[in-house]
C-alpha cells in the first residue's frame, strides 16, 4: 500500500519570502502526485500534479513541484509567498492503475505573516 | 456546475443516534470517497467505492456504513453516533483513472455531544 509523508505539519513564512512544504511517499508501484490547497472552511481544491514527463510542474498561481523518483519526494515550492497562500496544503498519491483510493498526508499549515 | 454537493452541512448529534450523510455529484465519476478530517490528521479515508454498487473499507470504516445505489450518490452512515466521529466530513469524486484529479465537496461538520 502506499504512503505520504508531509515532514512539517506547521510552517510560518514572512510575506514575500520564499517556502519549501515537503512531501516524501512509499509505494511499491509507480504513482501519481498530487498537491491539493484548502483555504478556511473550505474544501479541497487541485494545486498542481505530476502525472508523467518534465518532473517539474507548475500550478497557475506560482507554486511549483518537482518529482524526484529516487528520492520518493514531491516538494512544493514558491519563490515568493503571499498572505492569500495562507492555507493548508495536502500531499496526496495515487497509483497508476488507479483501482487503489487516492491516499493523504497529514497536511502542512502554511501561515504567511504580514 | 454544482460538482460534488454534501447534505447537511452542519449537525449536531447526541451520543447513540443514528444519521446519513449524502453526497451527490453530476459529473459521472465511477469513484467517490469518504474522508473525515481532523486536527492533526489530514484526511482520513473512511470508505470508497470504484463504482455503482460497490463499496470497499478505508484506513478508519469502523462506525460508519456506506451505500452507492446509484453511481451519482454515495452514503454515508452513522448506526450510533458517538463523541469520536466528531469531525469534518469530506466526501470527493473521481473518474477512477489514476491521473485525474479528485474533487471535492464542501465538508459537513458534525458534533456529536
């Protein structure tokens, strides 16, 4: 079965500062990746994934991951954080054949301060 | 486009009583899942289903049951309630095919006292 790992549960970050969140899984087949964000009393939304090709992936609004197979990890990153990206961001991987449920890590607060 | 909708979106329930939680969604997706969401423990799967009529345990299935009669709406329900199934519960549908994204709902909150 598989596994994620998010290391930090809490990260604060000053506003315009850059921020790493970090994602390791476990999985005895080749999965998907994903990051998903939930905003306050929200639901969770798509951020960015990888499913195949350029291991380097970008979402819309300046966050990006980058797949590293040998070293079972999907870091999130961004160059330069906004107090809008205060949210919680969840790591979360599939399996290629998909007839396993999609699995969570436990999420990473991310807290921008002003 | 409503996408995945959750009823009701906040209960409270005394210990012992019993209550289903519904989601539907109108984007034919094969997969829907339960996951309930707690302080310090991401989401955890409670039960999932690949398709109308089938339904498969989770990491946490224990008090809870489910039923997907039809493939839009996917049940989830609580026999007797008790004070740790506390939560905020996420219901979430996909297309089963492991690159696509999984969409969600917008959570039910429920206490139970």
């Amino acid at each position: 079965a598989q596994s994620v790992t998010q290391l930090d549960s809490q990260v604060p970050v000053f506003e315009e500062a850059p921020v790493e969140l970090r994602c390791n899984y476990s999985s005895s087949v080749s999965v998907y990746l994903f990051w998903y964000v939930q905003y306050p009393n929200q639901g969770l939304q798509l951020l960015l994934k990888y499913l195949s090709g350029s291991t380097l992936v970008e979402s819309i609004n300046g966050f990006e991951a980058e797949f590293n197979k040998s070293q079972t990890s999907f870091h999130l990153r961004k160059p330069s954080v906004h107090i809008s990206d205060t949210a919680e961001y969840f790591c979360a991987v599939m399996t290629f054949s998909g007839n396993t449920p999609l699995v969570f890590g436990k999420g990473t607060r991310l807290s921008v301060i002003a | 486009n409503a996408g995945v909708t959750q009823t009701p979106k906040f209960r409270v329930l005394k210990t012992g009583q019993s209550m289903t939680l519904l989601c539907a969604q109108d984007m034919n997706h094969e997969y829907m899942y339960w996951y309930r969401q707690d302080p310090g423990m991401g989401l955890r799967l409670i039960h999932y289903s690949v398709g109308e009529g089938t339904t498969a345990k989770g990491e946490v299935p224990d008090g809870y049951n489910v039923s997907r009669l039809k493939k839009q709406n996917f049940l989830l329900g609580l026999e007797s309630a008790a004070p740790s199934q506390t939560s905020v519960y996420f219901c979430a549908s996909s297309s089963g095919t492991g690159n696509t994204e999984a969409f969600f709902g917008q959570g039910t909150r429920l206490t139970v006292v």
